[in-house]
C-alpha cells in the first residue's frame, strides 16, 4: 500500500470518527499507544491504523512509533525520521534519543554526524539515561565539539545513576583506577554488583576474578567466583545490552 494511500485512508478513518474521537487520539497516554504498538506488529490492522491517526492528529508517542517504525525500511528513512522529528520537537525522548543514534551511526546521512548527534543527546538526556551515556563518550573522545573530561563524568555519573549498566561498569573502572575520581574500592565494587545484577558480562567478570583472588576488599570464594564466571558466559551468550 502506498503512502498516498495510508494518508487518504488516514484522514477518512478521522473524518468518519469525528472531532471528539480526533482529540482523544491526540491526547493518549503512552501505555495505550505502547498497546497498539504491540498488536500492530502482532499484524492486527486496526492497531495499525490506530497509530497512524494518532500521529498525523499530533500524538508524540504515536509520532515515535511510527517514525522508528519507517526508519526501519530503507526506502522510508526521510520519512520516519520526519516523524521522529516532529515528536523529539514535542519533548519525546524515545525520538530524541532515536535520532541521536541515527546521527551517530550515519544511517540517514551516510556519515556519523556527531554535532547532530551531541544536539540530540542533550535534548533526550532530560528523560532517557542512555543518553547521558552517550553524551559521555562523545565529550570524552572530542566528537562533534571539543573534549571535555570533567563533562563526560558528569554525564557518566548520570547515566550510572539512571541505570545503564555500561556506565555503571565505566564509572567502576574510574572509581578503581582514580580516574577523575578518588579512588574508592568499595564504590567500585558496589558498581559493579550493580552493572552484573543488570547482566553486564564484564562486571561479572571483574567479580569472579575479585572473589577469586580475594582483591578490592573482597573475601576470597571460590564458589562465588565460579557462579559469576558462568553467569558471565551465559550472558555473553545471549548478547550485549546497554541497560
């Protein structure tokens, strides 16, 4: 079906349910459109359908749905990127933080664009942790502006203090080697229960091998070593995850 399309079916769906069903659209809560989001890629129709009124009537979850959902389809990428767009300008951070990575894997454009990617970074980082992550690297590697150490920190603190276990493993290392900070064992160790219990293969590495040997102020246990090298394993089996 082309998008010409979708757009008159669109508006026909909306010009049949009239003006109180078109605010209601535009003023759903996020739980309901993540609802419809679910049931469309089940492949049910009328969720669809749902989601792309609720866009085009100015819905900001709707319009980040939709949008990562085109920037997923080569041919669509200008178009999904529009919507992501238009819902980051409404103060979605789950677009923002979209366009972020978009930016930084030259996806749209066919090269990193680290200055967009800084700009939306900063504008999800108001309610998504990953983002304080990545604004992180970018200050600590100099990309896309000048490198700035006691920046990339603070931004790293903020992403550890938000949950993302990379972070946490970062900060952890910091912590360990005085790096910015003081150095602190039992920071360290704390983060690093932190980013193992959220299933970081390295964390749990950098415990067994701590339970291992009896360093950072830890007891030596070998059957704690030896749990949290299989955990590590499996989680290495199963694939790398930011949070």
């Amino acid at each position: 079906m082309g998008r010409q399309t979708i757009r008159y079916t669109v508006l026909a769906l909306l010009l049949a349910a009239g003006s109180t069903t078109a605010i209601t659209l535009h003023q759903l809560p996020p739980t309901t459109v993540e609802q419809w989001q679910l049931a469309a890629r089940q492949g049910r129709q009328p969720a669809l359908w749902q989601l792309w009124a609720a866009a085009y009537l100015g819905n900001r979850h709707a319009q980040w749905v939709v949008g990562d959902y085109l920037v997923s389809q080569r041919p669509r990428q200008a178009e999904g990127s529009a919507w992501l767009r238009r819902a980051a300008q409404q103060g979605e951070g789950h677009a923002a933080l979209r366009l972020g990575e978009l930016a930084l894997a030259g996806t749209l454009d066919g090269g990193a664009d680290y200055p967009q990617a800084r700009h939306w970074f900063k504008q999800a980082a108001a309610t998504q942790a990953s983002a304080h992550y990545q604004l992180a690297l970018l200050y600590k590697n100099g990309r896309g502006g000048p490198a700035d150490a006691e920046l990339a920190l603070a931004e790293l603190q903020q992403a550890a203090a938000g949950g993302v276990a990379q972070a946490r493993f970062l900060l952890a290392n910091a912590y360990l080697n005085g790096d910015g900070v003081p150095r602190d064992e039992a920071q360290a160790i704390q983060l690093l229960q932190q980013a193992a219990s959220a299933g970081h293969p390295a964390a749990m590495q950098a415990l067994a091998l701590a339970y291992q040997r009896g360093d950072l102020g830890l007891p030596q246990d070998p059957q704690r070593a030896a749990n949290y090298f299989s955990a590590a394993a499996e989680a290495i089996e199963d694939g790398p995850r930011l949070h």
